[in-house]
C-alpha cells in the first residue's frame, strides 16, 4: 500500500493568461443559454476546504481553495471577490454557476448550493451541480497523474475510491473508474460505445460504478477489493447505502483495476484500508486530497452544454442522510 499527498498546499492560486471578459454590456440579451465562450464560476462546501475556481473556454483559469472548516459562511464572498477580482472582472460577467451538491456536511453543502442558486437567480444565468464525491476523485486523479512517473504514461484502469469522513466508521463514499492519463476535460468528453457521452458523464474513459452513499468503510473496501480481483463479493453494510445490491456489473473496459485508490478524508480510515490492502491481490493506494473547485467547474460544463440545469427555486443538496435532529423528531412523531 502506497501513500501520498494529492495537494498539499491548503491555499492554492492559479492563472493562466487569458482574455479579460471586460465590460459586460450586450449580454443581457442572452443570460437565459449558456455561452460556452463565457465565465463560468464553480464552487464547493461539502468539506473543510472551501474551494473556489473560475473556468473559461473549457478551462481553468482562477483557482482558490482554503482550509476554513465551520466558517465557510463568512469566508465564501470573500474568497469569491478575490476570485473575481483576479481576474479583473464582475459578477455580471459570469455566464454560468455550478456548485458541488454533496454530499458531505451537511451545514455545508447547502452554503455553496445556496450561493450558485443566488447567482443564477439575481444575474439570470444557468446553474448546474455535480456530486462533490465525483470531483474528489477526479481531482485526486489529476494529482496523481502529476506526481507519479509511472503513471502519466501507463494508461492503465484505475479505481478511485472518495472518501468523506461521516463518523462512526462511515464515509460519504462511491466508486468511479478511469482508463488512460488524458487530462480531466478530455477525459469527461470520451463517448461511450454508442458515441454519446452519458448524463452522468460515463463515458469510455471515465465511469461510476457504485453511486454516491454513505457506507460502513471496511465493508465497503472489501466490496470493491473482491469485485476487483474476481471474486463475487457480498453487498455492503450500512444505512442507507444509496442503491447497493450485492455484486455489481463492471463494464469491460474498467475490469481488472492495476491499483484501487483511497482518496479524500484517508486519515479518518488508515487502520481499516491498511487491514483491507493486506487482504486484496490488487495494490492499494492512499492519496490524502482536499477538495477543490476545478473539478466540480470541468464536471458541470458537459451538463450545461445539454441544458441540464438545476431549477435555482426548488433545488437541494444530496444529503445522502438525514440529520440526527430529524431522526429524533421522525422517532418521536411514530411513538
């Protein structure tokens, strides 16, 4: 079993040179579509990191994201502004908001998706979300194709397993697969044997194969070990464990993983993955990764070019699980 850190640094700043957006004005006229030449801001709260980044052009050229646990509610404008302000523009230059859903806190989750709801609604612009899980693993993707040799060039399937602490030896989980090194926003763009690229952006290259949940850790890893080495495995323990059902169906391409990676919150979980790598034929890695926003922005750019957006009135986070207050007040109202 390996170990590493996907992005040690807890703030982090990138720009790249490109075009200001500039003065705003004659696009009003056109705030309901989506310009994929525009702005689009991208944000997530499901964990202690407060992640902030702006793309343009399918790429990304701001990015900010800080450790601030618990105080997310009073850093996020300001991290926004200065996001902005990087790059000498205004929020009515934006031309789309996406947001990390969840799930993860549940205090915070809700801060970002209320803040992309905000945006869409005060400046007439397109929202979408994406599982925050989702763009922990594919972040951590990117690291680790960054600072390993070996794998930049391999090609080989990979799994990523995201991990988000949620007590009690649970963890806001989910399994996604990758073959090949392309960089992330390629990588989202590979079709599927049909030709299309799936609303959930599976595609030849990049799939989900367990779905988001929270989930006991340690029989969640040796679920995925046993499927990954061939052997049928039974289905996982733990509430709610959104859509488990015994064995699951890996699609050929994503078959025979060359290592299984923990990803995220790893530190919460290192005696239990360290018990379930001793007993896998396939390596184990462990990459410690602190969400950030770059990849919540490259995952909702294929939903906003189909016109999948959130309704800014109705939408809600992905809980996954109910607060301990709401179960207390359901407990209540059955006795």
């Amino acid at each position: 079993m390996s170990s590493g850190n996907g992005n040690s640094t807890r703030e982090r700043e990138m720009a790249q040179d490109t075009p200001l957006a500039g003065d705003s004005e004659g696009r009003e006229s056109s705030r309901s579509g989506f310009d994929e030449n525009g702005y689009v801001l991208a944000l997530d709260t499901s964990t202690a990191s407060l992640a902030v980044a702006l793309l343009q052009g399918g790429r990304v050229v701001a990015e900010k994201h800080t450790i601030v646990e618990r105080n997310h509610s009073i850093h996020l404008m300001p991290h926004l502004q200065e996001l902005l302000a990087s790059r000498g523009i205004r929020p009515n230059d934006l031309s789309a908001v996406v947001a990390g859903q969840g799930p993860g806190s549940y205090t915070g989750v809700r801060i970002a998706v209320t803040a992309a709801k905000t945006f869409a609604w005060s400046l007439g612009i397109p929202a979408a979300a994406v599982s925050s899980l989702e763009a922990l693993a594919l972040g951590a993707r990117t690291a680790l194709l960054a600072e390993s040799a070996d794998a930049g060039s391999d090609g080989a399937v990979r799994w990523f397993v995201p991990l988000m602490n949620a007590r009690r030896g649970q963890a806001f989980t989910a399994l996604y697969a990758s073959a090949g090194n392309e960089p992330a926003v390629e990588l989202l763009g590979s079709a599927d044997a049909s030709g299309d690229v799936a609303p959930d952006n599976t595609g030849s290259r990049w799939a989900r194969l367990q779905p988001d949940g929270i989930r006991l850790v340690a029989d969640f890893a040796r679920h995925i070990g046993d499927t990954a080495g061939g052997t049928e495995a039974a289905g996982t323990t733990g509430e709610q464990s959104a859509g488990d059902d015994g064995t699951f169906v890996v699609p050929s391409g994503f078959a025979k993983p060359k290592e299984i990676v923990f990803v995220g919150e790893t530190s919460f979980f290192e005696e239990t993955i360290g018990q379930t790598a001793a007993e896998l034929s396939v390596p184990v890695r462990v990459l410690p990764y602190d969400m950030t926003a770059a990849e919540v922005g490259l995952l909702g750019l294929p939903r906003l070019k189909r016109g999948e957006t959130i309704d800014k009135y109705t939408f809600v986070p992905n809980y996954t699980q109910l607060t301990e207050a709401e179960v207390n007040l359901m407990a209540k109202a059955k006795s």
